[in-house]
C-alpha cells in the first residue's frame, strides 16, 4: 500500500469518514554544506522523491488529533493545552513522534491565535521517508502537517513562514536543537535542482544539478545506524562551533574565513580549532560547489564532495565506521565523488555515481559492508523533486 493510502485508511479509521484532503512533503538529501546551518552559513540541500502524507479532516470542536502508521495509538489535546506539552526542561508530555505535528500546529498558532480559521483538526500520518536515515523524516512530517494546517485554517503562510514553524516545532517542541536546512529542503523543493540557502538571510537560489543530462545518478546508502539529534554529539557540535565564533570575536563562523584559520588556530584549543576548520571550510566548498556546478557541470563537484567527507570524518568527527566504510567503496569502485550527509552519527552517506557503474558501486559496498561484519545497507537512487503539496 502507497503511504498516500494508508494515510487516508488511518484517518478513515480515527475518524469513521473522509478526508478532507491529503498534503505531502518530501525528505531531503544534503548535496554539501554539513553543520554550516546553525553557524548561519550555506548548504546545498535537495528534496528527495520520498515523501511523507497528512490525511486532514476539520473537527466541530478545538481538540487536535494525531494519529501515525508509526504508533498504536492517536494522541488528543485541545488547541489552547498546546503549549504545556513542551515545558522548557526537555520533559515531553505526549510522544517524541506526535510531537512534530503537533508542534508545527502549536508553532502556527503562536503567529496569531486569533486567526479566525483555525479551529480543531483531525490528522493522520503515513510516510515513505525511512526514519532515522539522516533524510529528514522529522522535516517531511512537519511539512506535510505545516501544509494541511496553512489550507484548513486558511492562514495564507508562504514556504519560509511555514519552513520556520516547522523548525520551531523541532526545537522546542521536540528539544532537538537543529537548523533550518531541512525544513527549508523539503518546502523549497524543485524537480531537478538542488536549493542554495544562505542560512543567515534565508535567500535562496534554484541550482539545477544537471545529474541526468551529464549520465550520473545519485545513490544514497542508508547504512541502518539510526541517529538522533536531541542528545550528544550534535548538540555538543554546535556548542563547540559557538564557542570558535566567540573566541574569534565573530557574530558567527559565517563571518570568519579560510584566510582567518591560522589567527583561529592560536586562540582556542586543538579540538575546538578543528570543529571551526570544518565549518569554514565547508563553507567554501559549499560556494565552490554551486560555482562549479553552474560553470563545468556536476562532473566537476565529485572532489568537493569528498574533501567534505573528510573534514566530517577528520575535523568534525560525525562520521562513523559504517559511513566511512560506505564512502571508500564507492570511490574505490568509481564513484566520482562520496560523503555522509545529514547530522552525522549514522544515517545516510551519498555518492554521484556514472549511470553505467551504479551496480557495480552498488555490488562493491554491499561487499564491503558484509566484509566488515555490518547489516546490509539499503541503497537506492534519488533526483531532486518537487516540495510540497495537496495530493487529494
Ligand atoms: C540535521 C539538522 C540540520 C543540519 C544537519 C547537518 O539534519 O536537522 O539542521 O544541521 O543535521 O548539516
């Protein structure tokens, strides 16, 4: 069953009728531009065909109720008790999966809620975004919902206004302490090209990745080792690039460049000095990237996509053996260019790959995943699709 259906079936189920219509949005890969979000800088995220669906029907009353394929049971709350479910000590008082939805619900809220069309809603959840996978399942879910919530309550919003409420519900309805990359990749999306933010401005400019004229095909390797960004090593990332920032005097390691690291370098210690490399390095790459694509085509980014691996793996330390494992083979086996992509701890790695080698890419990590004792990687290909919209 298509996850469009089953959402549809759930609602039937919660609500004994129809919907009143189905939005969806997609999950996204990141092409480059790893943890330059929250330090205000550039990525180079795309919307994956992966999407995930909300079921809507308005209620006579002003209850909110969620339900999901991914829990047993539907969670309830009246509009005006939103906000005492996520208290600022990180206790959540409904679960962790519900609280995307109805954080979004409580983010639009908060923008006026006096707005006359907003009122109880009845939603149902369905996804073909794998979880966990560092492809934004947690940004298609609030899309999705920000979508069918901007329709049913006639708010108007447009893409970014809903993007930020999307990123809101994350931090502090969920506690996990993101940028808007994702939010921004799944609500901007445009078949065949990739979306350039400047995370600061929250400007963006279509790139078409031109992947399908030039012959290559970009493979995601989703290595099955589930991340999570409420906890450790992102939230301990973050603190370190704030406190390069600070040391260096700047708003934001967007404001420092590769020619300031040596000054970097004598001010902080060792550890911390690496986190900033990475972060303004990948910042040019990010630049480099999109001048490359628009000049010699993506032929030309497989280099930058690699050294972004390496500065994950060597500076950044997000990387994981199964991901470095993923990257190597493919490169060994010809692919042009390879990285993790996402928050890092597990998830996903991606690499731009010829059209005629991508079984033998394919062949050649799933080698060396079962060489090295690790679960069978799940390994697909993506283009870059559209963002959201009403399906029914
Ligand atoms: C996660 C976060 C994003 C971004 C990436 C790393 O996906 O949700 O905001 O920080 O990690 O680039």
């Amino acid at each position: 069953m298509t996850a469009l259906s089953a959402a549809r079936d759930l609602l039937g189920e919660l609500t004994g009728t129809a919907p009143d219509g189905i939005w969806s949005a997609p999950g996204r890969v990141n092409l480059i531009g790893e943890h330059t979000d929250y330090n205000e800088g550039f990525v180079l995220p795309f919307a994956i065909p992966h999407r995930t669906y909300a079921a809507a029907r308005r209620r006579d009353d002003d209850r909110i109720r969620v339900a999901s394929t991914f829990a047993d049971e539907a969670v309830e709350v009246a509009l005006d008790d939103l906000s005492s479910l996520f208290p600022s000590d990180g206790d959540l008082r409904v679960p962790e999966w519900s609280a995307y939805a109805l954080g979004v619900a409580w983010a639009l809220r908060e923008l006026d809620a006096s707005a006359p069309g907003i009122r109880g809603v009845d939603l149902a959840i369905a996804s073909d975004v794998p979880v966990g996978a560092g492809l934004s399942s947690s940004a298609a879910i609030e899309g999705a919902v920000a979508s069918a919530l901007n329709d049913l309550w006639n708010l108007d919003l447009g893409p970014v206004t809903l993007a930020r409420a999307g990123r809101r519900a994350e931090n502090e309805a969920v506690g996990a302490p993101t940028g808007i990359m994702d939010q921004m990749a799944s609500m901007l999306g445009v078949a065949d090209a990739a979306t350039f933010l400047d995370c600061r401005s929250l400007e963006t400019q279509s790139v078409p990745t031109g992947f399908s004229d030039a012959g290559l095909e970009l493979l995601v390797i989703d290595t099955r080792v589930k991340h999570a960004h409420s906890t450790g090593g992102y939230r301990d990332r973050r603190d370190a690039c704030e406190r390069g920032a600070a040391r260096l005097g700047a708003p934001a390691l967007r404001d420092v460049s590769v020619e300031d690291l040596p000054r970097a370098a004598a001010l902080m210690d060792e550890t911390t000095f690496r986190r900033v490399r990475h972060i303004v390095t990948e910042n040019q790459r990010v630049l480099d990237t999109v001048a490359a694509l628009r000049t010699d085509g993506p032929q030309a980014i497989g280099d930058l996509l690699t050294a972004s691996h390496a500065s994950m793996r060597d500076d950044f330390e997000i990387s994981v053996a199964e991901l470095d494992t993923a990257v190597d083979a493919a490169l060994r086996a010809g692919a042009i260019g390879a990285r993790m992509t996402g928050g890092g701890f597990g998830g996903a790695a991606i690499a731009l790959v010829a059209h005629a080698d991508v079984a033998t890419v394919t062949d050649a990590v799933e080698g060396a995943f079962s060489d090295a004792g690790f679960a069978a990687p799940h390994i697909f290909t993506v283009a870059p699709s559209a963002g959201p919209r009403r399906d029914a």
